[in-house]
C-alpha cells in the first residue's frame, strides 16, 4: 500500500514532463491525443500508459482501452470513443492504492476508506510506477 508500509520498493517518481515524441505520446490517435490535451488543461504530463482494462465508450460491440496520464496532482483515466469516458482522481485522496499481485491489477482506493474507486490491469513494473507518482504528493516520500 502507499500509505503505509515501506516504500524502499517504489522507483524514483517522474518529474520531467512527456515530450511531444515520446514513444507513450506518439501511440496515441489524433483523437486520444486531443482529448488529452483538452483534459490536462495545460498541466504537465508525467506519465502515460494504456492500460489492459478496456470499458464501454458506445461503439456497440467494442470496447476501448482506458489510458492513464499522472500530473502533478491529478491521475487522469480516459478513452477514446462516441461517449468518451473519463475519470479524474485527485493524488492526495488515493493514498491507499495498491497492487494486487494475485489479480495482476492496480487498485485505487481512498484512504481511511473500503472502497475500491478503481481497478486497472497493468504490468507490475507499470504499476510500482503509478504508485510512487501517487506517493510523491506526500511530504513523507
């Protein structure tokens, strides 16, 4: 978990901003890339990852996998379709994040809380990333 427990397992978070080049930046389509932009407001992305879990965004019997952008405060949870689909989660509310290693997914969760805001299915090196851009927003990391 982020919010207890060792963090000597958890990389150095991501602190350079994604260039337009970047390999993360450059798999996106002409429509993810805009709604991207739209999204962030102008706010710095630091991480970007598509993501193996895939939601319903209107396009019958296809279903698109979310992507997730880490900015300086926020993780943002989108995809691309006729109703796009998005999700915004403030860093300092998902402190109790985790990754399940049974399940082979990320889990954010609040804090003091039992409930489960998310899951998403990334790679375990994926995942100790997300968390350490999670645990950056507190003044103990």
């Amino acid at each position: 978990m982020v919010g207890s427990g060792p963090r000597d397992f958890l990389p150095v978070p991501f602190s350079t901003p994604l260039e337009h080049g970047h390999p993360a930046v450059a798999a996106l389509t002409p429509f993810e890339a805009r709604t991207l932009t739209n999204l962030r407001n102008g706010q710095p992305l630091y991480l970007l990852l598509r993501t193996r879990t895939r939601v319903d965004v209107g396009l019958w019997f296809r279903r698109r996998c979310l992507w997730l952008a880490a900015m300086p405060e926020e993780l943002l949870l989108f995809a691309v379709g006729r109703g796009d689909h998005v999700e915004r989660y403030r860093l300092d509310r998902i402190q109790a994040s985790f990754h399940n290693p049974i399940t082979g997914e990320l889990v954010l969760a609040a804090p003091r809380s039992t409930t489960i805001l998310r899951t998403l299915r990334i790679s375990a090196d994926e995942a100790r990333q997300v968390l350490a851009q999670i645990a950056a927003t507190t003044k103990e990391f």
